[in-house]
C-alpha cells in the first residue's frame, strides 16, 4: 500500500466483507486505474461484494492507498467536516447558530437553503460549495454541533478551510455561555 493506510483495521473488513485489505487491493489492481471512482465501485458491487457502503468503503480506501484520491477528496471536489460538543442543550444552540450565526462567522453571500428546527442548517457558501450544519442532542444539557462543507474545488482550499472552522468551532461556546 504506496499511500495512506486504511482506517479501518484488517481484521474488521475481513469480518464485515470476507477479505482483508491486501485481497480487496489485488482484486481493484485488475481494474484500469484510468475509470472512475463510480466505475471502480459499481465494478466491485457487480462482480464482488454486494453490500454497497462495504463497496465505497473498500474503493476509497483502495483509491487512497494508491494515491488515486487525496486527503477529503469526493467525487464532487472536496469535503471537509469538524465538530464540538458543547454544555447547552441542542434546542438553544440550534436557535443561537439561526438567529446569530453572524457574532459566530461573518461571511457575506450566505444563503440558506433547508432548516429543520433542532437538526440542520444547510447553507450555499460564497464560492460555490455547500455547508452543512447539524446538530444532535447528547442528553438534556448538551448537544454536538458538526459542521461539512463540502465541493471544494482544491486540497489546499479544503486545507484552510478545515482550519477555519476549526478555529469558529473552538469559539462557539464562549458565545453561546
């Protein structure tokens, strides 16, 4: 494996899908390296493995270790994701990132484009890509907030991206207490 190594263990994908990591490599070796992820995948659900998120977990993976993708790379670009966990309950942080989102992050061009109260906020960032807000309760007095923002158009824009929001991120609970 000439790239990143996977993340998921050997012995776990061999339980879930009947074949380690080096099995599932030699089997993608006999695909041109040429076609596309969706090519890759569809090949491999056809002809092998049945189980569709087994069959992009095993070619992302595959297409990582032979540097075929890199680092936050989809089909669409790049996508990057962080998240907090913070002591409010998911009801007042929902409705401080709706109505105040501006004292959290000031980024003009915004438009929302789907709420669901207490769950998500999804966002058409300036650029061109698409932020995605969700928020899960974690018991009565704490609730995680993850932020995607997904079709970056390069890996050193999902790179400073992924620091930026780590940094709004690491400021969100100072504002909300």
């Amino acid at each position: 494996m000439a790239g990143r190594s996977p993340a998921i263990s050997n012995a776990a994908v061999k339980k879930a899908t009947g074949k380690t990591w080096v099995q599932w490599f030699r089997i993608l070796d006999r695909f041109p390296k040429s076609k596309t992820h969706r090519d890759r995948a569809a090949w491999l659900y056809k002809r092998h493995l049945k189980r569709g998120w087994w069959c992009q977990m095993v070619t992302v993976t595959y297409e990582q270790a032979r540097d075929l993708r890199k680092k936050h790379e989809t089909t669409e670009g790049y996508q990057i994701s962080g998240s907090r966990t913070l002591p409010v309950p998911v009801s007042r942080l929902y409705a401080w990132c709706t109505t105040k989102r501006s004292r959290w992050f000031k980024v003009k061009g915004l438009k929302v484009n789907g709420v669901t109260k207490n769950k998500y906020l999804h966002l058409d960032w300036p650029g061109g890509t698409k932020v995605d807000i969700n928020f899960w309760p974690r018991g009565a007095k704490k609730s995680q907030v993850q932020v995607q923002q997904r079709q970056l158009k390069t890996a050193a824009e999902a790179k400073r991206m992924k620091r930026w929001w780590a940094k709004k991120l690491d400021k969100l609970a100072p504002l909300i207490s």
